[in-house]
C-alpha cells in the first residue's frame, strides 16, 4: 500500500508530491495524460514572489514583466510599472515538466497514462482505480489521496466534495505580430464588448511573439477573441494560431477534505477570483494540503476532523482574497463600457496606481481592490 496517491500532474498535484516525498513518504502520482505537461493550457504569469516563496525552477521562463498596462475598450490606457520584475511567464508545460523533475529527485513515482476513474475510502484505506490510454485497468491502494485533477471534477462528486460555483472560459494562442508589434507592455483589455465578466491580454513573448487571450463569464470566448485580435493586429495571418479553450474554477464553496483525502489546487477552486491565476494559490493550497498530511501521519490520525483542518488552513491563507476578488469582478462586470471610460479617467485624474503603489501585489488584491472602490466608485464616476 503506498502512503499518498496524487491523482493530477498540474502544478499543485506536483507540488505537493514534492513537499510530501521530501519528507519521506511514498509517493505515487498519477496522471491522464501520456506526458506530463501535456496540453497544458495557461498564459503562464506567475508573479515574482513564487518563484522565491515555493524555490521554482526557471528554465521554463519565456519573458519577464515590469510593466502592465490596463487598456479601456475605447484605448485609455492605465500604467503599472516598476523597477523590480513583478512576475515572469513560463512555458506551462515546461514548467509542469520541471516540476514533476523536482518532485522524482525525492523519490515521487509518476505514472502517466493513467485517468483515475473512481475513488473509494475505505476504513483503513482509499482505493483507486484506473485506466490507461491501451484499455487497460488498474487499482491501487493507498493511505492517503490527493485530488489535483484540475477542472475536472469528477472525483469530487464521487465523494460529495465541493464543485466551484462558476467557470470563466477562457480561450488563447501564441502568435507572430507584424514587426514591432511586440515592442509594448503586457497589456490587460477591459470593458463588457472586450471580455464580459473579466478581461483579455496580450503578452509579449520576445523574437516577435506574443501570447493573446481572452477570458470571459461568456461560454463561447472565441467571437470575443477574434475580436481582439482583430483590433491587437488586424490582418494577422499565422497558420501557427492554434486555439486552446479551457475553462477556469472561481469561487469555491463546501468542502474540499474528508477522510483521507484532500481536493488540492483548481480542483478545489483555489484560483484568484481576481485574475483566474491559479498557479500560486494552487502552489500555496499544495503546501497546507502537505502540512495537513504530514501531521496526520505523524500522529496516525487520518480523521475527518485531521483533514478538515486544511479547509481551516486555505481559508485563512487566501479566503478573503476570493471573496474581495470574486465581488470586485463581478462589480466590474456590472459597468457598461462608457462607465469603465469614466472609471479610467477619473483614476488618472486621482493618479490611483501611485496612490495604490504600498498595496499593489501581484498575488494579493484584496487591499488594493478595497482602496479602488474607495477612490473610484462614487455616483458620479458610474453615471
Ligand atoms: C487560458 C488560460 C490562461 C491561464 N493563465 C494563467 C496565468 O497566467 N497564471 C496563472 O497562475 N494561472 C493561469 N491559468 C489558470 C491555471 O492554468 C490553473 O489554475 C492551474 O494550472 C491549476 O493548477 P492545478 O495543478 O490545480 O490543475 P491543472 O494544472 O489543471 O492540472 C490538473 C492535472 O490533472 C490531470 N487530471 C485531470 N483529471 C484526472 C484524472 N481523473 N486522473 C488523472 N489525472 C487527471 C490533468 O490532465 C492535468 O494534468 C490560466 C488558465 C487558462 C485556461
């Protein structure tokens, strides 16, 4: 029997494989796709303080950003720009790749090709079963699970965990921009007729690439992103534009823990409501989900009280930065175009981002986003 089965090699499934075989169990991963790193479909911004918080590998690094630019629908432009990086952008699966290199040098086994399919916990025990690409089955027995399945949350509903309570659909591709089209800023497009409900980007990658997506509360983001890049680099014709749809966990509700077993990472919903970045709350839910587990086995405790804990843990780690980020998008999402025009001017009028500049974090908003309302939001700018 192993001591931890890690059902999902995304970012969080391999994080905490590496903090629990680190310290000395035996850990197996199991993942659905025949590589790890796979589609792994992501823009790939992870912001600064990652990289030294969870000590991430960063040949996978593309490009760095220090300068964001916030653009209305009708081209206002709003700046955020430092001297230190703020955060870099990976290949995802590269990333991903390294990730599971880190978590096999203390001894994690990773096994792709395989789809967990069921999970069951027994009294001394969680069974798994599941199967490969070939048609072929298999059933594992394990002390503890990990769920780290991503989106999918088809094991959660075996075992009555919680499913986040909405989606965005997100939708983006790497492109060749004319020459020079990549010589700006990371740029974040606003407004209902860009992205409804959230916003689009586009960034550059270097050597005349650039990443553009879109990711909206609507179901289909593809009339949405054509739009965009449309406007970002009309008559862009590049046969290597390959269209990756996914959707994106927000707002988790309910439970993520039971009787020795975790729901890790997006799995859980842990996502910024903000933004749909999920890497650093994913990272993050991996380290509380491995200091949960090692306490239980240390104390051979594997209640539902021991896991519980972990819902304790998150909660006061990144809750209220999921509810702050979770209100603030959906309060944004309620202005019509003319009223976000209003919002950008009266922001540079009151230089906001200056004023913000002590509470600007790239993974943490909550402050930020309540000092914005504050500032922002008065009858007068939203008429
Ligand atoms: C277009 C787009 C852009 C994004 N951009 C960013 C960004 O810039 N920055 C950021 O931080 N986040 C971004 N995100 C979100 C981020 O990619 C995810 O939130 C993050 O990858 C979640 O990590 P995870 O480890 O929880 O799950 P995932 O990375 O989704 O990994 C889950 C893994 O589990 C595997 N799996 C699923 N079910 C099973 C099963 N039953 N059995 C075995 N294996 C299974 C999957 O194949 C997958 O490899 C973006 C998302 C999208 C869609």
């Amino acid at each position: 029997m192993r001591d931890v089965v890690v059902v999902g090699a995304g970012p969080a499934g391999l994080h905490a494989a590496y903090r629990l075989a680190s310290a000395g169990l035996d850990v197996l991963l199991l993942e659905a796709r025949t590589q790890v790193g796979e589609a792994a479909i992501c823009a790939g911004v992870i912001g600064e303080d990652a990289f030294m918080r969870f000590g991430l590998p960063t040949r996978s690094v593309l490009a760095s950003i220090s300068c964001i630019q916030a653009i209305s629908p009708a081209g206002r432009a709003l700046e955020h720009k430092t001297t230190a990086p703020l955060a870099r952008v990976v290949d995802k699966g590269q990333f991903n790749r390294d990730l599971a290199d880190r978590a096999s040098s203390v001894g994690t086994e990773i096994w792709p090709g395989r789809y967990v399919e069921s999970i069951q916990p027994e009294k001394q025990s969680v069974v798994l079963h599941f199967r490969t690409p070939e048609q072929g089955t298999g059933t594992l027995r394990t002390r503890v699970a990990v769920i780290a399945s991503g989106v999918n949350f088809a094991l959660n509903k075996i075992l009555g965990l919680a499913k986040p309570r909405e989606f965005l659909h997100a939708i983006q591709a790497d492109v060749s921009l004319p020459q020079g089209g990549d010589s700006h800023p990371t740029q974040v497009y606003v407004g209902r007729s860009v992205a409804p409900g959230a916003f689009g980007w586009n960034i550059p990658l270097g050597h005349g690439r650039a990443r553009i997506g879109i990711m909206t509360t609507a179901l289909d983001p593809r009339p949405f992103f054509d739009a965009l890049i449309l406007r970002i680099a009309p008559g862009l014709r590049d046969p290597q534009v390959r269209l990756s749809p996914k959707a994106i966990a927000q707002a988790p509700v309910g439970r993520c823990a039971t009787e020795r077993i975790l729901a890790i990472g997006e799995a859980a919903g842990h996502v910024k409501t903000s933004t749909g970045g999920g890497i650093h709350y994913g990272l993050l839910s991996a380290e509380l989900a491995a200091e949960v587990i090692l306490r239980a086995f240390h104390e051979g405790q594997f209640s539902i009280q021991t896991f519980g804990e972990f819902e304790r843990y998150w909660r006061r780690a990144f809750g209220s930065e999921l509810v702050t980020g979770y209100f603030a998008r959906k309060l944004a999402a309620s202005f019509s175009d003319s009223q976000i025009e209003n919002i950008f001017d009266r922001a540079k009028a009151m230089n906001l981002l200056a004023r913000l500049d002590g509470s600007l974090q790239f993974d943490w908003h909550h402050r930020a986003i309540l000092t914005s309302i504050r500032s922002l939001i008065t009858p007068s700018s939203v008429i």
